[in-house]
C-alpha cells in the first residue's frame, strides 16, 4: 500500500543524525530518490535473490547527470568534474534507464529541486554521487554502494523493506492513516509517489510517463527529456494530504481533503 513524502523523510532526518551509519544514510537518500523517481526496487538495490532473466538494471554512477540554472533560468549541464558545492546546488537531476522490465531503454527522467533542503530529490541523489565519487572512480558503480571504512557495500531490498515499516510505525500509519505496517513493503514509494502525483492533480498522462507504465490505452513512447513536464511535480509530491486506507475498514472524516479534490482526481488516487 502507499506512503507518503513523510515515510522517506523520516528515514532522511535519521541518516542526518549525527551518529548514523553509512547504511542509514544511503537508505534514507534511496527512498527519498525512489519515491520521487517512480522507482522499482530492483533499480536502486541489490536483491537478495534474483532470477537469471531479470531484465530491470540498476542505476550507476555513470546514469547520473545533474543540471544548474543560468541566470537566463536556463538548465545547463554540469560536468562530470563540477565541485561537491555546484552538484549540491544542482537545480535537476535526469537518471538514465539502461534497460527496465517493461521495455524502457536509454531513456531519461528527470526531477527539479523541490526547495525542501535534504527532502528535495536533487539533494538526496546528490550526497549518493559524492559519497561515491569520494571512494572509487569507476563510473560504472551502482547507486546502491557505500562505504565504510573503505570497504564497498550495496543496500539491499530487505534493508529498503525493513526501514519502510520502522518508519511508518513511528509516524502511526496504522492507527492515522489504516494502513498495517504488514502491507507495507518496497512497492510502497512507488505506489505511494504515483499516488501523490494523482492528489496532486497530475494527468494519468503524466504519471504513466513517469511511472514507465505501459497499459492497453496507453502505449506512448516515454520522451528522452522530461525536464519541462516534470518541472514543479517534486515540489507538489512533497506535499502531505494525510490519506487514509478506506480498504483497510478506519473511518476518518476525510471530507476536508475530498471537497477540495476534482472528482476524477480523487477517484484516480484510490484507484492507484
């Protein structure tokens, strides 16, 4: 089932502490970039056990491009070589799919800075990719590395798993939202992400194409840049509407948040 913007924010506030583990940090930075991003579990971690035919490939170093605004409000490219400063700074990031389960290849999404500090999806990429660069050269390492103490370690599925119900348990999703800790699981950013695009009023059109989904009614190609249309929706998915699982049988008074919502907006929500 969904979370929203808070569950990944969480996990970031506690790889901000000062006694985090490099573990928590890179969790923390993952879910965030997973929630915004559309993004499936296989593309950003090592599973525990993976089938031969897999097609999904994870995101590398070498996948990552990151952007700064002109000061005639143009996106420029930053090279490869810019500071740990201007990368930080960045105002997009594009991660590049390699080859993903239903078929994408070679193609680019695209997310913008949300002005949120270390929640906007930018910054989170952003500290993965100089933490990375600090400990190996090789462009083609997978996002879901660190390290400590100069030994190479990768996140993994049950780590995303695990750090989800933690903190979907400390925000009450249960009690607040009727939704069981135990229908949490690492579908639950991307699901939850589609979700906040849908409240947020984003067309199906749009989350399909971010989402990379393919359906019988629509078949369009996903566009190599997606800078222009994905402008603005990080900073609208942040946004929390404190959704509650009607599935899952807790009656709130949600009438707030429907009055306020078109129709087919709000049918589309649940319908995801």
């Amino acid at each position: 089932m969904p979370v929203e913007a808070d569950v990944p924010e969480l996990l970031v506030d506690m790889g901000g502490e000062e006694d985090a583990s490099e573990l928590t940090k890179a969790v923390g930075d993952l879910c965030l970039m997973a929630f915004y991003f559309l993004l499936h579990i296989g593309e950003y971690t090592v599973r525990g056990s993976r089938k031969k035919n897999k097609q999904t490939v994870q995101f590398r170093m070498c996948d990552v491009t990151f952007f700064e605004r002109t000061e005639k409000n143009v996106l420029r490219q930053l090279p490869r070589s810019a500071s740990n400063e201007q990368i930080m700074a960045a105002a997009a990031v594009t991660l590049r799919l390699q080859n993903q389960k239903n078929g994408w290849k070679n193609v680019c999404m695209s997310q913008h800075d949300n002005g949120l500090g270390d929640k906007s999806p930018t910054v989170a990429i952003a500290k993965r990719f100089i933490h990375i660069r600090q400990h190996t050269k090789n462009e083609k390492e997978l996002l879901s590395a660190y390290f400590v103490k100069g030994k190479r370690k990768d996140v993994k599925d049950s780590d995303i798993r695990a750090a989800l119900k933690l903190a979907a348990t400390a925000l009450d999703y249960e009690g607040t939202r009727g939704i069981p800790t135990g229908k949490i699981d690492t579908h639950s950013l991307r699901v939850g992400g589609a979700n906040a695009l849908s409240l947020n009023g984003y067309s199906v059109e749009h989350i399909q194409k971010m989402g990379r989904w393919r359906s019988n009614t629509f078949l369009e190609y996903i566009r190599e840049s997606l800078s222009d249309f994905s402008e603005g929706m990080s900073k609208a998915m942040s946004k929390t509407f404190g959704f509650v699982s009607l599935e899952a049988g807790v009656a709130k008074d949600v009438t707030s948040v429907i009055v306020d919502t078109d129709y087919n907006v709000a049918v589309s929500a649940g319908a995801v």
